[in-house]
C-alpha cells in the first residue's frame, strides 16, 4: 500500500514492503549438510553436464574433483621464517596482512563458492559461442573456408551474444586465446543450443547459489575456534587504532582506496545471484538480500537512497556493495550519515559529483 508522503517516500515504502507468497519460489530447493557437499552436487547434477555437451574441458580448464570442494587452505612458511615464525608474523602485522591469514579458514568455503559462481557463467557463455559456430557451419561443402572465417570473425559473433543474452563482456573468454584453440577443433563435432542445460545451470545461479550463501555465513559463525590466533596473532586483530576516529561511516576516510573494495568481492557474489540485467539489479531484487539484516524498512529505504548514487533506481555492482557496506555499519552500531561521504562515492561515480 502506497503511504502518504513525496514522491520518494512512497518509492523508498514500496521497495520494502514484504514481498508476496506468490513471489516466493514455488519449486523445492536443493538441500545440502554442507557446503562443500552442497558444491560438489551441483557442480556434478548442473554444471557439469553443461560443460561436457560443449567440451568446456578442452578450452578452458579440466573438470573438477572432489578433492577441489574437500581442500583446505594451508600457510606454509618456509625459508628464513620457517624458524621464526613469531618474526614473520610481526612482519605481516606491518603489513597489515594479518587480517588476511587469520581470515583463510573462514574465506575458504566463500572462494571456493565464488569459483564456480565464475566457472559456471563461463560455461554459460562458451555454450553460446560452441552452438553459434554450428549453427553457422555448412552441412556439407565449403567447412574449412567458413570455419576460418567464422574464427576470424569471432569478435562479432561475441558482441551478438553480448547483445541477444544480456551478458557482461568480462565473462567473456580472451578473443584471442580462443581464436587460437578453435582453430584445431573440428567443428562438424560441435552441439547446437540445447536450451534445458543451460536454464538448469541459471536455475543453480539464481536459487541454489544462493542457499549456499546463506550456508556459508551460518559455517562461519559456528568456527570462530578455526581462525589463525595465538602467539603473536594474540590482541592484534583490530590493532592499535581499533576505536574512535576513522569508524562507521567514517571508516576509509583517509584511505587511498575505497574502502568499500576490501568486502567488495563477497559482496559481488551476492550481486550475480539476483538476476542482473545489463550490470545492474532492480530494487525488488535488491530488497530480497537486504531484508536479511533484518533492519527496519524506513533504515533500509534511507540505506537505499544513499547506495543509488545515480538516482536511477536500481543498484550496480558498486552501488550494491555500497549498500551492504552501510548496512554493516548500522549493524555495528553506528549511524548512517545524512548525505553520502566523498570516500564513500563508488569510484565509477565521482564524475557525477
């Protein structure tokens, strides 16, 4: 229902009113007890059928094993630290590295998310490359003279694909290495689009992924025990300026970096499971990962306004991140500033000020 008010209250109250039973996913999601279980099958059921239809493996990397999904990550330390390990630590304490190595047990399961959320978008997109070459390809005479001129060719034939599915370029395989890979395949061999490979992969991006999400933030919270700590780890995790200046909103301000770009690659795994069309999410997708924080809808409408930098009503890649950073703030106990801090404009946005 539509509250009184401006223009931009009743935009800001509608974008987060709760969204209806009907929206809600009607098919029954996977269920997994963990997460690198979880991966392990939808790599195997979803991705990998895709994959090998379009002979992924021999352009781009082997198939996965289940010892990819089981790895845990290692710090080895070798050479002049392997003796002085407390010595190699204060060095990364200077740094300011350390938050890095303590944080791997926890990263681990994210990246390895993150990976096949990568894998699976470029899959996607060499399906759509190997069928278009086929259905190009003569069914008798004149192969080798088109197969060259359709390697020639590439380029055009990854705008065209750009352009009817809506995919970013940066998921693109490199023009020119796979020009080359291409020119020793037989393309007689090639499969044409089979559409039901390709919506069961987008159906494992859009919902399943996900879950998985969720998943890897509830792991997370039940091993604090498996960070790196002791030694000379103890009492440095928010190091000597832990309070006061440079907090909340604040945080960053005198940083040479935006200082959102530190969270910004999880943030971005979040940002391809809701479904963005042209680089950029609507607010009724956006809503959908910000009600999580299960912060007031009038802090999540003011969050919204200062995340939509452009004020064109949906969010960016940058501009999510943005939001969830804010959200983290509020959720630490700050409070939001009025107007968006000059360290906080995503950088692609300075212009606009």
């Amino acid at each position: 229902m539509e509250q009184p008010g401006t223009a931009a209250s009743r935009v800001s109250g509608s974008m987060f009113s709760w969204v209806s039973k009907d929206a809600r996913r009607k098919k029954e999601p996977e269920l997994f007890q963990t997460v690198a279980e979880g991966l392990r099958q939808l790599y195997a059921q979803k991705l990998l059928p895709l994959e090998e239809h379009y002979r992924f493996h021999e352009f781009h990397s082997p198939a996965l094993e289940d010892a990819d999904f089981d790895n845990k990550p290692m710090v080895l330390l070798v050479g002049q630290y392997s003796t002085g390990k407390t010595t190699f630590i204060r060095h990364l304490i200077e740094q300011d590295l350390f938050k890095d190595i303590q944080s791997l047990p926890r990263n681990a399961a994210l990246r390895k998310l993150n990976d096949l959320i990568k894998r699976a978008r470029l899959a996607k997109v060499h399906a759509y490359i190997i069928s278009s070459l086929k259905k190009e390809m003569p069914n008798v005479f004149g192969k080798e003279s088109k197969k060259k001129e359709l390697v020639n060719n590439l380029g055009e034939i990854y705008a065209k694909i750009e352009r009817e599915h809506q995919i970013s370029a940066g998921d693109f395989p490199s023009l020119r290495k796979m020009q080359e890979l291409l020119q020793t395949q037989d393309f007689s061999k090639f499969q044409a689009l089979k559409p039901k490979l390709l919506d069961t992969v987008d159906d494992m991006l859009a919902n399943d992924i996900a879950r998985l999400m969720v998943m890897v933030r509830q792991e997370e919270s039940l091993m604090p025990s498996q960070a790196v700590k002791g030694g000379a780890f103890d009492g440095t995790m928010n190091g000597p300026f832990g309070h006061g200046y440079g907090e909340g909103a604040g945080e960053g301000i005198d940083d040479i970096e935006w200082v959102v770009g530190k969270d910004k690659p999880t943030y971005d795994e979040i940002f391809y499971t809701l479904s963005p069309v042209n680089g950029k999410i609507t607010g009724a997708n956006a809503k959908k990962e910000m009600v999580k924080s299960k912060l007031p809808n009038t802090v999540l409408g003011k969050i919204w306004k200062l995340a939509d930098v452009d004020k064109d009503g949906l969010l960016d890649d940058e501009e999510f991140a943005l939001a969830n950073h804010l959200i983290k703030v509020k959720l630490e106990g700050h409070e939001l500033p009025t107007d968006l801090p000059p360290h906080l404009i995503p950088p692609s946005k300075r212009r606009l000020e």
